[in-house]
C-alpha cells in the first residue's frame, strides 16, 4: 500500500555515532608504517564505492589477533566515510537476543541500508555475531546464512551501494565456514612488532626515554611476543594504564610496565 | 469447493524480471568458445522441452566455482526462454525466513508453474536455499527433502511442463546428498582459463592491447590461476572495475589489475 | 458415540486413480523374460492374498536403482489387483507437510484400509518418506517407526486383509532400519542389460533396425553400463525422447541417442 | 478430593481379550519338549507370583529372534493366567501417538495395575515401544526411563501383586540399556531347529508324511538356517500357507514350501 | 509481600514415612561386621550435623551394586535420624513428569528442607533421577545441573541444618559427572560375599543347617559370584522366597534356592 | 518515554550483603604468605579500578581446585571494595531457572551496575553458571555466549566504571571457550601445601601443638596430597570440624583428624 512504498523510497540517514565513538575511547595512535598502509588501503575502498559507477556492493574483512585493534580501527573507517548510512552491528547490542531477534535486527539495518544511496555497515566480531565457540563446535547456523547471504546481497535499486566491513579474530575458522569468500578482499591488522612501533604508542604516553628504552629492549628480548607476532595494541594501552597507576612519578616506569604487562598478557 | 476449483484452472503467468534483471547487472560477455558451446546447449534443453510432448519435465544443474557466472547464466537462459511463468529461487529472498517459511514460499512457486502450460524455476545457490555449512555438517533436511521431491515430481496434469535450472558450487555435496541425480543433466559453467579468453572479456573494457598483453601473460604465469582452473568471470570482473577507479588514465593498467586481482583473489 | 461406530463400520473403497496413471505416463514397456518373470511373481502374491484365509497381510518390497521403474511397477500392480480400495503413499503427496502430518496422513490411509475386506496400499520411495540422506545420517525416526509398526501390523477385524507393496532404490539402508526385514517379501527390479532387452525397449520407438543395431552394440560396449548393471528403463526412455527431439527424420539416430544417453547418465 | 479418593479404591478389573487374543489367530503349535519346558517355566512364575505373600513383583522378558513366537506366547501366559487385570502393551497401539501420549498411556495401565490385586502386564516389543533404531542409535530415552522405573517399581499397596511379561528380539540393546537388568528373569524363545520340531509344526497341517520328510532333510541340509539357530515358527506357517495357496492338491507340496520358504526367509 | 514473608518463616515439618516404609518392605538384616561398621559411620554423620554447630550442611553418597541394599539403607537412615523434616527424592515419584516438572519438585522439596532446623532428604537413585543411559550417553543436563548446585547449598538461614544422603549403582558415572565430588563423603555398599554373610541372612528364614551348609558351599565355589564381589542382598532374598513357594516342606532346600538364584542372576 | 529515560539515568546502588557473608559463613583465615600475596593483587587492582580515568572496565578472574577458597575470596574482597555497587552472581540463586530465565537475569544486573559510577559484579562458578558437565561436552551456548560478550563489554557511559571477578575450578575449559581470554588478568587460587600453612589454620582451633605436629607431619607424608598441590582450605576446614564433634577433649585429635580428612578427600 501507499504507506509501505513511502516507507522504502524514504531514505534512511543515520550513523551510529554514539557506538562508534565508544570503541574508540582507548584511543587511535598511528604507530608506524604498517599501520599507515593498512590504513591508506582501507580509505581508498571507501573511496572506490564512493566514486564507482558499477560497483554496488564492496566487502572487506578485516582479521586480526585478540585486542589488535579491528574493531576501533573498523569504527575509524566508518566515521571517516561520512557516508550518510553508517550503522555498528556489534554481538554487545544483542545481548540477550533471541537467535531470531538478533537475525531481525540484523535484516533490519540492511534494508535500511539499502534506501540509502552510499551506506556502511560494521559487522563487528562475527565469530561472536553467530555465538561461535570451538567445543562442539557450536555456532548459530541461522545466523551464520543469514550473513553468507547478506554478505553478498546487492541493493536492488541501480544507484545504491553499500559497503560491508566486517572484523575477526578467527579467520581459519570464518574460511572453513566460507564467511572469508563472501568477502570481497581481507586485510590483516597487525599487532604491535617492532621497537619503533613499541616507541611510537610509549611515545603518547608521559615516559622517559630511557624508560622507553629499557622497555622496547625488553619485550624484544621476550621469545614469545616476537613468536606470537607481537603484543595487541589493546594489551599495550591497558598494561600502560596499569602501570601509570602504580606510578609514583606519573611516569611510565619499565618495571611496572612489564609486571602489568605480564599480568594481562596471561603469563 | 468452486472458488478453489477456479483456483487450480486459473494459468499462473508471470515473469520474476527485476530479480532476473539483477542477477545481470554485471554484464554477459561471450568470452569464446567454450562459453558458446555451454550456452547453446542450454538453449538446446530449453527448446527440447518447449517442443516436446512426452517429457513434462526437463532439470538441469549448474555448477562451477565461486562467481563463475551459474547464477548470471541461469538468469539469461530464463529471460531468452520467453516462458510464460519464469521465477527465481534464490536465497537473497528468503533472508530472515524460518525454515517452515521458506518451505512454503517454494511449494507455492512450484504448485504456481504446475499451472502454467510451459514454465521455468530457478534454483539458485542451492548449497545456500538449504542452508548448508561444511561444519558439523549442518543443513536444512526439512528444506533438502522437499527439494528433492520437486526436482523430480511431474505437473499432475497432461499438458503442462516445468524446466528446472539448478544452480551450485558445491557439486560434489549435492552428489553426496543425492540433489545431483536428481537433476536429469549436469553442466559445469568453467572459469575463464585460456589467454583468448582473457583477452576477450579485457576488451569489452578500455585498455591499450599492450597492456591487455601484459595482463593475460602475466595472469597465464601465475601457476595458482592455472592450477586451480582459471579466474572467475565475477572477480575479473571486479578486478577490472577496481583496477579503472585507480586508473588516472581512464584506461585499465597492468599493475593495477594485478594488484586488484590479488586483494579479489585473497591470496 | 454412534457417528463414531458408524464411521468405524463404512468400508472405506476407493481408488487411486489419478495418482497411480501418473506415474504410469512413461509407458509401461514388456522388454523380455526378465521382466515378465517379476511380473508374474508380483501378481501371485495378488491372488495369494486375495484367495487366502488364514493370510490377513503379506508385504512385498520392490527395490532397484534410481530410475529402474520401481514406482511405475507398484502402481501397475495396484491397478491390476482391482481390489476395492488401493492407494498411493508417495512423497509427492506430502511436499510441504509437517512429521506430525505425514505420520498422521499415513495412519489415516491405513485405517482407512483396515475398513475395506481386501486392501493394497503402496509405500512408495521409503526412504523419501522417512526423509533419509546419507550425511549425517538423518531421517524422521518418528515416521521410520510409525512405518515399521504398520507395515507388520494385520487388521484387528477376523475378515479384512491388506497387502503392502513399498518401494526403495536403497535396499541396504533400509535394511540396517530394520525395514526390509518387516516385509514378507523382498524383490529386486533389474535395469536394462543384454541387448535384447535394449532392442525391444527401442522396438516401441520409430527407429530403423540398423540404427537399433548400432545402439545395442555401442551401449554394451560401454563398460561402465555393464558394471553397473544396466541402464535404469526412465534413462533409456528419456534418453530415447531427447534423440527424437533432436532427430531430423522424425526417426531414432544412433549418435543423437548416445549423446543424450550420456547427458542423462552423468558421465 | 472424594472423587479421586473413590478413583484410587476402585479396583480396576479388565481383561484385554481383543488384542491377547489377536496375537493368537497364527494359531498356537506345541512343537516339542524345548517349547513343553519353556511353557511350564512360565505358568510357574505366575503360579509363584499369585501365591506368594512376600513378592509384590515379578518380572520376567522373553526374548528371541525375529518371529519366534515372543509376542504370541507372552499373550497365551496372559491368557491363561486368569488375573483379573491383564494388559497388553503394545507399538500397535500407539501408531502415531506422541512420545508423551505414549508415556502417559503407559503411566495410566501400570496405574490401573496397582489398583487390582493380581495384575499382568504384557510389554510386547520393547525396542519398538522406545522407538529404537540402530542408525544413531536413537530411541526416546523419556519412554526408556519410564519403562526402566516402573518394571521395577513395585505397587505402593501391601496388597496388591504385579506380573510384567516383557518381549524383544534385541536383547544386547536392552542389555546395553540396562532394561534386561530390571526384569528378575530373562527367557530365550526359541526357533524351530531339530527335524522333530519341525514334523511337529507341520503336522498340523494337510501333508504326505513323504513331502514332510523330504521338507525337514531339505531345510536340515540349509547350512544357513541351522547356523542362524533355526527358522521362526511365524516365517515357517507364512510359508507353508503360501505353499498351501499354490498347491492344486490343496496339500503341502515339497518343492512350493521350499520356494516360498526362500522368498519368506529373504535369501 | 505479608503472606511471602510468613511462608518463608514458618517450618515447613513433615516425615515421609510412607515411601520410606514401603523401601524396607523387603525386611533388614544386619548380615555381619562389615554391615555393622557401615551402619555404625552413618549414625555417626547423622549425630555430627545434629550436634554440630559450624557443620550447615553435610552430604554422604551410598554407592554400591544393583540390589545391593542402598535404597533400603538410606530409608533406615532417614527413619533412624527421627529429624523433623525427612524426605525421599525417587525416580518412581517422577514416573510421567516432564524434565522440568520434575526440577521444580526437586527444588520445591530442598526449598521445604531449608526451612526445618534439621533436614534430611534421601537422593535415590541419582543416575535415574537425571534419566542417564549409557548409550549416547544421554541425560537430563537440566536436573544434572540442578543437583550439582543443590547438592553443595548451604541453607541461607544461619540456624538450620540439612544431611543430604544420595545413592547410585553407577559411582565412575557420576565420577566424571562431578556429582561424587560435590558430596562430601562417600560410602560403598557392599553385596554378601563371606559364607557367613550368607549364613547369616539364611538364618532369617526356616531352613536346616544341613541345607543351609550345602547353599553357602555351593554359592562359594560359583566363580563368578565371587569374582563379582558377592551376592546383592535383594537378589539373595528374592531367591530364597522363590525356592520357598517352591518347596513342598515350607523349607529352603538347597537345590530349588540354586535354581532360582540362576534365574535372578541372569547366568 | 520519561520513565525509561528516568530508569536509565537513575543510579542502581545496593550491595548483595547476605549472599556475600554467607560464601564467608565458613571464616577467613590468613594461613601465610602466598595468602597474603594473592590477597594483596587483588585489593591493588580494585584501587587501580577506583583511582583511574582511562579504564572503564576491569576484569579477574579467580581459578583453583575445588575448595580452595574462590567464592569466599571474591566475596571478600567484593565486601572490602566498599564500591556503590556489588552483586554476587552465582549458580546457587539460579535453581530451577530456564536457560532464558538466566540471561535475562544476568543481563539484568550488568545493566543495573552500567548505571553506578563505580560497580563490582562477581561472576561465581562460571563452569557452573553455563551448565558444562565434561560428558558431551554440553554446555549452554547461550549463556555462555552472553557471558563472553558481557565479560569485555565497557560501560557506555564515559563515567561509569566496572570491575568483574569470575571464579573457576575449570581453567582449561574455560580456556579452550575463550573465557579466560576474555578477562584481563587471571589468577591462581592456591591450596593448603606447606607445613606452616597447615598449622596457621589449624592454630584458629582448639588443638595443642603436640597433636598439630603430628598432623601437619602426617599430612606431609601422604604423597597423595603433595602431588595433588595440598588441601583445600574447606576440606580442611570441614575435616577440622568433623574432629572436634568426635572429641572428648573438645580439641582436635590427630587421629580423628586424619580419618574425617580421608573421609572428606575421597580416598
Ligand atoms: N591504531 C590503532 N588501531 C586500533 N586500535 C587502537 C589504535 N590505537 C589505539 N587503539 C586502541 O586500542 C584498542 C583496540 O581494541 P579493539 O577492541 O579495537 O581491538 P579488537 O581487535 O577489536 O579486539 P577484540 O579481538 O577483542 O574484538 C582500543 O581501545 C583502541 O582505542
Ligand atoms: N558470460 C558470462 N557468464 C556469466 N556471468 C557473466 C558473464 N559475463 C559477465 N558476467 C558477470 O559476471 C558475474 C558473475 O557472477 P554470478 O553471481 O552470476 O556468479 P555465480 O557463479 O553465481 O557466483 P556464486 O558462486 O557466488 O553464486 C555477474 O555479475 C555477471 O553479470
Ligand atoms: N516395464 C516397465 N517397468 C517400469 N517402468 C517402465 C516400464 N516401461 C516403461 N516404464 C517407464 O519408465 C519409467 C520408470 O520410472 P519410475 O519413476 O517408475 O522409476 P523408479 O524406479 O520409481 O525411479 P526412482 O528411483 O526415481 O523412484 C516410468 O516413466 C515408466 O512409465
Ligand atoms: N508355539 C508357538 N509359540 C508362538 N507362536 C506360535 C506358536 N505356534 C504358532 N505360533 C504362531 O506363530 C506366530 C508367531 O508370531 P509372533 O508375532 O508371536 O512372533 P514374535 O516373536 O512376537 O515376532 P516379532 O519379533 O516380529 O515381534 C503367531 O502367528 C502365532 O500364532
Ligand atoms: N541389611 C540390609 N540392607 C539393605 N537391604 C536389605 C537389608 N536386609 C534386607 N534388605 C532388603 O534387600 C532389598 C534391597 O533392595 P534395595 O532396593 O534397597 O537395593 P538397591 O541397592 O537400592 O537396589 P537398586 O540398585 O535396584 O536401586 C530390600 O528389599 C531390603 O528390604
Ligand atoms: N583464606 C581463605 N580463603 C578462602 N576461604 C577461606 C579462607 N579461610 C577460610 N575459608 C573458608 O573456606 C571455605 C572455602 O570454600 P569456598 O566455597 O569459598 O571454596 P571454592 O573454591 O569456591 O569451592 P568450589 O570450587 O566448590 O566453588 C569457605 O567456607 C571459607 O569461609
Ligand atoms: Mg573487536
Ligand atoms: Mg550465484
Ligand atoms: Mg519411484
Ligand atoms: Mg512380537
Ligand atoms: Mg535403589
Ligand atoms: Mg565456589
């Protein structure tokens, strides 16, 4: 009827600010080269579906370790777009979902997606979107399709396009379940490796360089960080927290550091 | 009752032609011989039923990998049928379906084309419509079984018949699960493999033919892309698109195509 | 109450018309010894139960590859027992139902059949109606179990008898159900193998003797066919109608037969 | 309240004569000392249960192949025990019920039992009763759990006194299921094995001592029946009606037994 | 509210003799020493938690054969304690309750306890309470975990006082379910194994000394019964009152109590 | 509407004081130096939580052998953080409830401590709040899914901040869900081990040196307990107790001890 046809011409503008501002409460520091190119690379997708004339739908995964930094880093790309639809699908909105409601909401911020003429939606930790977890293994099938449809689901209308970004932190487990596929193109997000990347997020932070000397040697000298890739840029910010707590000096001080850092680290 | 009665005499007409139409957006480009041959064996089936008087059923399955163009291809041979009760099947209709729901909304399509004279139903994304998943593995076998019966089940009535188009990448599932012989004949819908065969989609595009030289020796070097049977027409295409966008020249250049084509093809 | 006991009384006759012809549309072919061999066994079992009095039900199963025309066999038996009430179980009927549905539509017919003095009733693809794949496995234990009651079930009344003729293409599963050993009887329905049996399946069909000759030849000379124990008589018709489609003389060309034959077969 | 108060004194008296004897009309054949030792072991339990003071319950399972006799003999204890309450239990009679309608219906006997001062219950089939099936396995563990409380739950009432028969051809599951363990005693049914037996079942029937002998030195010499333990007296009346039905002597002939024993027996 | 508040005050008293009586119906006899330390160690803990004053709560699980006597001991227990809140958690209550019908009895009845200055409620029959069947396994989860919680809660109310006695035949079961580790004490019930054990429980019935020396002989060289860790008590006493009804002397003779102890043990 | 609006923004003081004395009705013994190590962790980090701006969310989790103390030293320092809100989540209060029933309590309280500046929620018994048991395994995904996104949730709010403590006997399980990744820090809850330790519990009781020698010297020698990392401090407790109820002396005696020890432990 007349009421409905309104209701799917109407566009629907919005973004998502409030949510996305949260995940970027701990801060965004650029740390380096690797994170200048990963960077670089995600602005110019955007930029290609803004631009584009016969690309409706671009999708890009972004995967990475625990507390790498995919969902702040993905909240950046999004409020960065100023596409005029921006929404956060995040498993911290649906606590307590039924299966069913969680997989309503989720249709529901597509469709609205698609009245808009340039969107982007965050699909926020998706092994936890399908209540994934590896004893069984169990996982929400219905909402595992609904997404490997969606994922790939252009807007039916010509001049709409939508961009996807989606992050994980268990990519081999999102291949074996053909979620990676669906996906257009998938970018590491890298945890924090070498002394300079270390010195350049101490760098933000009240410290001595000679205390930021004595901690990036350190790490460096800790096998199992530089085997395990690094330190997640979360793990990082929380263990200078901790330390600049137990502070005296108001100054990072590198035992501390480390002892937090041990702490969160699970050592 | 005689309402009822009129319901079931009542011809079906109609053509799904937006959901069709979609499916094509990115074009059909007749890249060379083995599409030709593919192609006029589809046309073939389609005429053998429409001529035909003692086959009130012909079923036809698609398959191929990932974005090889099954669903494109299916969609074209439906719009050339000229048929007068075409449909799509597809799950990109029935996200946020239950599964009871999504049972219902197929039985009606088929109890509509058993109406008409001559019609065709595709089965897109089969793997998807019963909502397959390697894990575990889980499936629909509510939604499986009644495919499995409509793949073979007759129009009751003397002078009406159906061709069915399936569609799936994942052949040898459907083997398994018995969806293959259920189909009457299998076609594979290839990748585009041979250096003609990239050429030619390459010209349906602006490029210098150096540049498209560069391309198709380069892309015939990649041991992967030969291994693994060629490129998707899907992501050549998009590869393509991609590669335009960063192109200042307004042309597709060689490095750009490579790089995009390797973002496209996760490697 | 009364209505009940009146209900209870009232034979139910009635014949499955519509439904039995159907799955006879394809002809019903006397392609040699073999066939009439079963043939006969299957219509002493007919008269067996029809004359007997101390033989309240005999159960019969058909089984034979996909194709083999096992369906088509059953429903012929059916017609010609001429007993007063014979129905048609099959899948078919049942497209969409819920279990509680099918179980309660199959117990309704036999209840029905238990009010008639001489009954037939045919199961057809069992492991359809149980709702079996082999991933997993998964079936409807409900229906397997309401089904292994029925079919050993006499009718309670002294002077009403029942004959059972179910049909399977998986004689091996439906024995580890416990299935096949519920029938009395178990026969196998052999597909096409020695060329005479070829020839006379041809003889139906406009086709020259030498043509026929070369078929004959040609297809025993396939390896595969012999191996397998022969061509399914619903691949050979097809087959055959695909080639007078595609024929020029109105008449069966041997090349045109061995390409649809291929196609059908999945080669 | 008074009503229910009433609905616990009143003895629940009936005998369920239909179906007992239902189960009879294959007729009831004492083939020889083995049968003459396991009729008296019976009657003697009932015997003990319906003297003794101190055994509120006794419990005993008959088990053995399929057709051996199980449930016939099992409705002949029944019969001839003359308790005032006697009940069959049986898969029959639940055909399409629920799980739960089925538990309740079997609450409700074992409730009325308690009631009577000298019950028998028969639990025929055991293994069809919770729905077992091997592929799985699956069976209702709710209906098992019933069954595995109230065979060893004895009537709350000082007074009052409980047989159960129970039958079932798969006495390793039952075992695996703890179920043999719950009744008191454990009985084997046995197949007609020795030449004797065999005259002896045959010696109800019209037949030349001459085709009984050449029967009985033929079906010795099958390998596979003395192997398998001997040929269930169901299989071997089923065969000699068949034989009896072709045979224009209107006596048993030889070779028509054999064929129809072959047929019956699934070789 | 009011009423809320006077329902959670008032003592909810109440012994429930009648089920307890009806576990002792089968008589009781202190066959020996071990039976008397085991019996001395549970009196003991029921006087512990009486007198004690730091002690809120103390569990015992009675775990032993089938037949063994559990039920039977802790129904002594439970009537010994004269505690003014005693109740019998059974299976054979629960016969036809859905799952969670039976949780909320379960916890209706340790929500009664909590209110009595002194509680004590027998467990029976844990693995059948939580509907366990080794095949699977399969098992009510819910009331599984509902045990485990209530099994270690402590009554909230600082003066009341709860003795919680289980009994299992399956202790590795229950093991690796975590429930022998929520209780603080667990005890073995033993069978009858010395020839005075057995002497001792034959000597509650009329039988010579002669007969009585022939059964404990006999009974000790049957290896298996030794090997089996002895005789359970229920098995032992069910024999005897079968040979009993079988005697003409009114005596156990030797042979007839060997018979039957054959049957009830299942050789 | 107002209301909500109000609901959100009115603050949800209250502390859980009965449940948390109550898990310390068993009284807190500071039994030495790896004690007061861990005691003193803890109380750093509720400081830390108190005193920063940057770190809205702090999470520990607590793991250790049965008994070991967990509950009682979350509850403990739950009571000494003195913080505006603090809840006490435990299986124990969550009898009976639904799977459903759970969560949305659960949800429930971590929405009413987002609206406290500073709130503490203990997460008691996680293996037993998501209902595991290790045979299946089975677990509630629901709940524990729930718990996994609450337990990295931070307050939306940018001054509200919260501070979670799990508790676990089950570390490797939880590690293997993702749990103890989830929780920023994880810490070990140690038993009784050393000879000093044993005698500062025991010194809280009535005992002459004499016989606490004897004990922590016997205690010593059992390779058992050393092998297993020593006693729980409420085994120990409980076995202490049990002792003194059996003393004449009103002290504890070695002997006494050391049987209600062997008790208590499961030997
Ligand atoms: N360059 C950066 N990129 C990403 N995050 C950054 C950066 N600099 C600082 N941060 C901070 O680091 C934290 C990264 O945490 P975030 O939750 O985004 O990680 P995540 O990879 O999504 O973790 P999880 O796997 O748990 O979902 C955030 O608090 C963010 O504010
Ligand atoms: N000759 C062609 N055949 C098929 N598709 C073509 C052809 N030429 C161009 N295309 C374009 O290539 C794309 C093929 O994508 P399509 O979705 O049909 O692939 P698919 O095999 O169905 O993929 P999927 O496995 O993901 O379902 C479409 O955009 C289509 O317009
Ligand atoms: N002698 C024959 N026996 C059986 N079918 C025949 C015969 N002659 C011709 N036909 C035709 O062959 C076809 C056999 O197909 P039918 O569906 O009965 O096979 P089926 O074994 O039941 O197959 P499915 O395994 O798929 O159920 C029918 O169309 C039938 O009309
Ligand atoms: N001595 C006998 N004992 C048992 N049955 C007999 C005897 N003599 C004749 N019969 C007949 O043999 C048949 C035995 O079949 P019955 O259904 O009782 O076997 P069953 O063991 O219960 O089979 P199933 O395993 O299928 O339940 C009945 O028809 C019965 O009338
Ligand atoms: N000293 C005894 N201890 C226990 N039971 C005894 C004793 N003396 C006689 N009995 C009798 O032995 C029988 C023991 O059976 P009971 O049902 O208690 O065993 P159970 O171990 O609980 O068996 P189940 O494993 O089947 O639950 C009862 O009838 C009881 O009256
Ligand atoms: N220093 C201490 N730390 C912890 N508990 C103590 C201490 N001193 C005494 N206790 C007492 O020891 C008991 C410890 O039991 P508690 O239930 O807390 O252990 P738990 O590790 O939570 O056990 P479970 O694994 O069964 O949950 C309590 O009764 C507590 O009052
Ligand atoms: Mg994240
Ligand atoms: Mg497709
Ligand atoms: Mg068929
Ligand atoms: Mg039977
Ligand atoms: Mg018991
Ligand atoms: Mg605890």
């Amino acid at each position: 009827d007349f009421l409905q046809a309104l209701d799917e011409i109407k566009p629907a503008f919005g973004i998502d600010n409030t949510n996305l501002s949260n995940s970027l409460r701990g801060g965004f520091y650029q740390y380096g080269e690797r994170f200048d190119e990963l960077y670089k690379t995600g602005i110019n997708f955007i930029n290609e579906i803004r631009n584009s004339k016969n690309t409706p739908l671009l999708s890009v995964l972004l995967e990475g370790k625990n507390g790498s930094g995919k969902t702040a880093l993905a909240a950046k790309f999004a409020l960065e777009s100023r596409f005029p639809f921006v929404k956060l699908i995040s498993p911290e909105n649906f606590v307590g979902y039924s299966e069913q409601g969680k997989i309503s909401a989720i249709v529901k911020i597509f469709d609205d997606a698609y009245k808009s003429p340039l969107s982007l939606i965050v699909l926020d930790d998706i092994e936890r979107l399908i209540e994934f977890i590896h004893i069984g293994p169990r996982f929400s099938n219905a909402i595992l399709q609904t997404l490997l449809v969606l994922i790939k689901k252009k807007p039916n209308n010509a001049d709409r396009k939508l961009m996807i970004i989606g992050t994980t932190s268990m990519r081999s487990i999102l291949q074996e379940m053909e979620v990676v596929d669906c996906f257009n193109v998938c970018l590491n997000v890298p945890s924090i490796r070498s002394k300079s990347e270390m010195a350049s997020v101490l760098s933000n932070f009240k410290a001595s360089s000679q205390e930021v000397n004595k901690i990036t040697k350190e790490l460096f000298e800790l096998e199992d960080i530089v085997a395990s890739g690094g330190i997640p840029i979360k793990n990082m910010v929380l263990s200078i927290e901790l330390a600049l707590q137990n502070s005296s000096s108001g100054q990072i001080e590198h035992q501390a550091f480390m002892e937090s850092l041990k702490a969160v680290h699970h050592y």
